[in-house]
C-alpha cells in the first residue's frame, strides 16, 4: 500500500462510513502516521475528535483496532453506531453473557472485526491476551490514557497493566487520547506506557464558543435557577454538584421549578442512571444533574451549558468537564457559583483524605491553581490556556466574565490584618481555633450565644470590622485562603495562619483583592446549599 493509497482509503472511510467531508485539525496527520505504523501521543480537547483518530486507520489497516476503553456504559453505543455506519465492531466486557463473549471472541479471531472494544481490566487476563495473540490485530489505542496518572483525578490501577501491549506486540502501532493535557499528565502517560517512541499531536485546548463564568455562591440553587431561565431555558446541559445528596436536592429544586431535570451519581441502582443517561441523549431539554460520575465520554453536540454548584478539584476537571457544552460550536456556557465553604470542604477533604504526604500536596496544589483560577481578574480564558501551558490568542477573549465586566480590585490589606489578627488573638491568648464563622461574628461583633459562651466580645478585634458587610467579610476569608495567607486545619475546618501571614501582618505585604458584591446575601444562604 503506498502513501496516496492510505491517504486515499482515509478520506474514502471519512466520507463514506462517517459522512464528513474533511479531517479536522490535527486529525489528519494522526491519521496518516498511524496509518503508516507510527505510535502517537494525542492530546485533544473533548469533542476535538479523538474517536476518528484511530477508527479510521483500524479501517485502512488490515486486522482488528483493539480500543481500550473504561467506559463500559458506552460502549453498547459506541458500537451500535458504528454498526449502523457498517463498520464491523464489537466489545467484550462484563456486561455480556457468556454466549455473546464467545461470538466476539470467534468474530475477532476470523478476522471479521474492524475494531474491538475492551474494558481495561480485561487486559490483566492471560485469556485475553490469548485471545489477542490469536487474530491480527491492527493497532491498539487507548482511550482516556490519562486513568494511567497515578496523581491525576482518575487513576485507574488496571491502565498500569496496559505497558504489556507493547511488551507483547511491538510492531503494531500503539496509541494513547486523552483529553487531559498537563504536562505532568503528559509525561506520565508517555512513561508508563512506553510511548518514548510516539509522536504527539496536541491540539489546541481553547474553546471559543464556551463562555466561562464564575460568580460568588449565596444562594446557589436560587442562582442556578435564575441563570437557567433567563439563559437557557428549555437547553439541555449539566449541573455538577459535589455529593449525591445535593445532586438529589437539586435534582428536585429544579423540577419543583418547572425544569425537567434527572439525578445522576454513583449511588443511584444501573437502570436508573442508565435511563436518565440514555434520555439525556435522546431528548432536546433535558437537564442532568450529576456528580463527576457523570459525563465522562458522553457525546451529545448540543449540550448549550455546564454548571458547577461546588468547586472542582483541578482545573483539569473542570476544563474537562466544562467541555461537554458546546461541542457542537455553537455558544454556550460555563457557569460556576463558588463560596468561602467550597474552598473549606475541599481543604478538609484533602487533610482528612487517603494518600500520603506527597499526595496531599499534589492535590493541594491542584486545588490551589483552581482557586487561582476563580479568583483571577485576569481573562478566564487566558489564565485556562495558561494552566495547559498555551497562549491564549487574543488577550482579551471578549467571551467570560472578567472581559466582559472587569472585576474591580481594591486594597484590602487593612482586612486581611483584621482577620489574621483575630485568628492570631485566638491562638495566643486563647490557645483556640475557630472557623470562618465564628470569626466573622467576632469582626462584626455580633453577641452570638457561640460569642458569649467563649467570652469572644472581651477579645480586642471584637467589632472591628464594622466597616465590611458579612458577605465581605466571607469574601475576604475566601480570598485570604485562596491566596495561601490564611489555611484550614482539622474535622471542624478551623483558621490557621501560614508562613504567608506574618508578613501582611507586620504591613511587608500587600494583599490586593476582588472586590465582593457590595449585599451580597447572608451566609446562611451559602450553608443551606
Ligand atoms: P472526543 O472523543 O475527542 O471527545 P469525538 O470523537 O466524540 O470527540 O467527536 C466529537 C464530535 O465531533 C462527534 O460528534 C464527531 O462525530 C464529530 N467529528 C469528529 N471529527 C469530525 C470531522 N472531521 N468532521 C465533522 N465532525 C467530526
Ligand atoms: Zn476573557
């Protein structure tokens, strides 16, 4: 087969079996090189096309592409569709009976399959290398490589196994996809799966027609309501929401409200979630609220929001997951509420979590980047790129919220001593630590029973901060935590200083902040959420 031939068959396949007219960016040369045998490294946005990337040259090359894939619930769909197109495929996973495993089985060793689906786990069997050793196989490609980063917010241990394919079989090209595109992650994906060799495609990560937002939370299911309404109504999308109880809250707030909305999350029985999956492909408005369980090679063009009610852990997941909208190209949204008590949780979630030391840093970190990220003035989009180590291509995206209506900043410096001299009071004189609350009461002095009990109203700072609203005052905790000035400690999510602090306490340190909605609503509202 010379060069034009493959390159011919590729379009042929295009054309034919898919009904495009032509590759899409990086598409191409993909394509090519691993039509010619090549291995590659394929860093693509969601929606940027990966899937063509090796179907069609397991169609150009003779023998079976073996796609492994963690997404079991799709793969019945998957196949399905490239079925209807003609494309011979099948799957093997636990989902089948044992007759339909062994027809597969029998498929692929005739050599009567153009692609074969397998969920990684498989791979750790000797049967299925067996198997495998047994018919010809085209090339291997695997999806979602990024569940090979042991650090990254998916690890799946099974992906670890998967540097026996090149082991076992290396002539046949290998691929790796994901959407995923540190470097960090990058590199793993390279390492453990012994693709020293490949080449990498990197696409680019912007997405113009995605519009990001990020406001602050008081009260996130009104808010989300309100958006909804006056934004999309009758669009389909998603709301991520952090546990299965406010997916279910949620789920029902919107529903008591006029909006046809479904729960997803991992707690929910398989039919269920089957069901609201499958209805949220099928119909036009559905609106699926849902835990990160949700989402995850979902292909739906038309999805015209994403909405977060709690923050995300990285900004990987929330780039990925911000992606599902849009895909289609046409405008859509982004849209976040995040409050001092996201920043809180997710701290206490990472100190009280498994993992060692190095682990709770790295996700300390991640944490810390999105934090950045919420409360940048800079262009969202700008500081996206940034994160994935791209530029941005015009500075001024013109398409999220601090372009459109550039955040004021102001000096609070003056804040930021008052509440870490609080924190400092209760830990010197009182040998006590208290949460954002209770250091808010005292700011504002406020005679709370929780106030009168410790005796707070005799400490110095008491009423100090008078001049700010409580919503400011949550403002500036949140912002001082984001920042690394202030941090959490324990089960109650109590305020410690850090090595940052001493430094605006002694007046050295500037701290220049976003400035808050000058009513922004009580903090009660941000509780019930
Ligand atoms: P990814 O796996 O990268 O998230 P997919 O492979 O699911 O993306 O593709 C996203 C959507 O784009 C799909 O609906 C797919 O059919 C469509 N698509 C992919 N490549 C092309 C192309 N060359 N021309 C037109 N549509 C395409
Ligand atoms: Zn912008």
């Amino acid at each position: 087969m010379t060069e034009t031939d493959a390159g011919g068959r590729a379009l042929e396949a295009l054309r034919k079996v898919f009904g495009y007219e032509s590759f899409r960016g990086e598409q191409q040369a993909v394509v090519d090189h691993v039509v010619s045998g090549g291995d590659a490294v394929v860093l693509m946005p969601t929606g940027g096309g990966k899937s063509l990337c090796y179907q069609i040259p397991a169609l150009v090359r003779p023998g079976t592409g073996v796609v492994v894939s963690p997404l079991i619930a799709l793969m019945q769909d998957q196949v399905d569709a490239l079925r209807a197109a003609g494309v011979r495929a099948g799957f093997l996973n636990s989902t089948q009976d044992f007759d339909e495993q062994r027809l597969v089985e029998a498929q692929f060793q005739a050599g009567e399959l153009d692609l074969l689906y397998l969920a990684p786990e498989r791979l750790r069997l000797e049967s299925t290398l067996n198997l495998l050793s047994r018919g010809r196989i085209s090339l291997f490609a695997i999806d979602e490589a990024h569940c090979v980063a042991q650090w990254g917010h998916d690890f799946r241990p099974d992906y670890l196994a998967l540097s026996v394919l090149g082991e076992r079989w290396p002539d046949v090209p290998r691929m790796a996809l994901t959407a995923t595109a540190t470097r960090a992650t990058h590199e793993e994906i390279t390492r453990r799966l012994g693709l020293g060799s490949a080449r990498h495609f990197v696409a680019g990560f912007d997405r113009p027609n995605i519009q990001y937002r990020i406001v602050p939370k008081a009260e996130p299911k009104k808010q989300l309501l309100a958006f909804l309404r006056e934004e999309h109504p009758g669009d389909a999308g998603i709301v991520y929401c952090l546990s299965r109880n406010s997916v279910e809250r949620t789920a029902e707030f919107l529903t008591a409200n006029g909006i046809d909305a479904v729960p997803y999350h991992a707690g929910l029985d398989a039919r269920t979630r089957a069901a609201h999956q499958a209805r949220f492909l099928r119909e036009e408005g559905l609106v699926v609220v849902a835990t990160i369980a949700f989402g995850m090679g979902i292909d739906k063009p038309d999805v015209r929001f994403v909405a977060h009610l709690d923050l995300p852990k990285s900004v990987e997941g929330y780039y990925q997951e911000t992606g599902r909208a849009g895909r289609d190209g046409l405008p859509s949204t982004a849209w976040m509420t995040y409050g001092l008590n996201d920043v809180v949780q997710l701290r206490k979630m990472i100190l009280s979590g498994e993992g060692d030391e190095a682990f709770r840093r790295r996700a300390q970190a991640h944490l810390d980047a999105m934090l950045a990220l919420c409360e940048t003035v800079r262009c969202r989009r700008e500081q996206l790129l940034a994160y994935f180590g791209q530029e941005a291509s015009e500075e001024h995206c013109g398409n999220c919220d601090t372009c459109l209506a550039p955040p004021e900043t102001w000096d609070a410096t003056v804040a930021a001593q008052k509440v870490l001299s609080t924190v400092v009071r209760l830990e010197r004189e009182r040998r006590q630590k208290f949460g954002a609350t209770q250091i808010t009461d005292i700011l504002l002095g406020k005679r709370t029973a929780k106030v009168i009990q410790f005796d707070h109203d005799q400490l110095s700072v008491f009423g100090i901060g008078e001049d700010l609203a409580e919503g400011e005052w949550r403002g500036v905790i949140r912002q001082l935590l984001a920042q690394g000035l202030l941090s959490v400690e324990g089960e109650y999510g109590t305020l410690v200083l850090t090595a940052g602090s001493a430094a605006v306490l002694r007046g050295e340190r500037q701290v220049p902040m976003r400035k808050e909605p000058k009513k922004a609503p009580s903090a009660r509202g941000e509780r019930k959420a």
